[in-house]
C-alpha cells in the first residue's frame, strides 16, 4: 500500500518507489522491485485501482543483456516480428485481479496509481516477475 501511495497522482514522484523482498525460495539474493515514471499526463483525475481495466504497451527485457522476451508486440533486432495478443500492440488486464501466470505479478504493484497517457519503466524481479520458468509461451 504504501508503494503504491508513493506513486499516486499529486505525489510528484518521478523516479518512485521501491520494495524490497528478502531472498525467497530459489532466489538467494535480494529481489528489487522498482518504478520510474517516464511520462505524466498534463492532469490526471484518478489514478488506477483494483478493479479497474487497464490497457498497456509494453516489452519484457532481460536486465543483464537488454535482450527482449516477451511484449504486447515485438520486433526483434534481426527484423522477425511477433504481434500482440490477439493482434493488437497493446494488452488488457484487469487490475489486482489477473489470473495466476497471464501477466508477472509485479504489474498489481506497480501500475496501482497510474494515469491514462503515464508512462512507467518498471523493473521486476524474477520472484515478482515469471520466475525461473520463464515468460509463458504465446499460442
């Protein structure tokens, strides 16, 4: 709760919050999860809460290579392509309440409190994210 106050609209946060999760079962370091607000709205009247449907751009990135894994729709750097669900180059899910494994975790925490139009980096640890198993496979 209060990770996401630090992100609510009002707030002035720009590179926000972090939580930190002690090491937890496979994972023998600590697990960072980190928002930085790249973009804001000129206003912004609600931010998202549970419940609330949400539509995002994105792209799942390794942090130790920058090597794309997974995102609403992808080009990778030797030109093949893979499009977004259902075709789109945007996802919808529903905050807070995502069925286990459509979408990492993290993203309950760290969209709580974002505007239509922000823009946010986040960096997600594997415990928060898909794990050691991966990003799930698409078809």
């Amino acid at each position: 709760e209060r990770f996401a106050a630090a992100l609510e609209p009002g707030s002035g946060a720009r590179a926000a919050a972090t939580t930190v999760l002690p090491p937890t079962g496979p994972y023998l370091e600590t697990q960072t999860l980190a928002v930085e607000r790249l973009a804001l709205p000129a206003t912004c009247g609600a931010g998202a809460e549970r419940g609330d449907l949400l539509e995002v751009r994105y792209e799942g990135r390794l942090r130790s290579t920058g090597e794309i894994f997974d995102g609403s729709a992808i080009t990778f750097a030797n030109g093949a392509t893979v499009p977004g669900r259902g075709g789109d180059a945007s996802i919808f899910f529903v905050l807070g309440m995502q069925p286990a494994g459509q979408f990492p975790p993290a993203w309950d925490a760290a969209m709580a409190g974002c505007c239509v139009g922000e823009v946010r980096k986040l960096s997600v640890p594997p415990v928060l994210g898909f794990g050691d198993k991966g990003s799930p496979k698409r078809g």
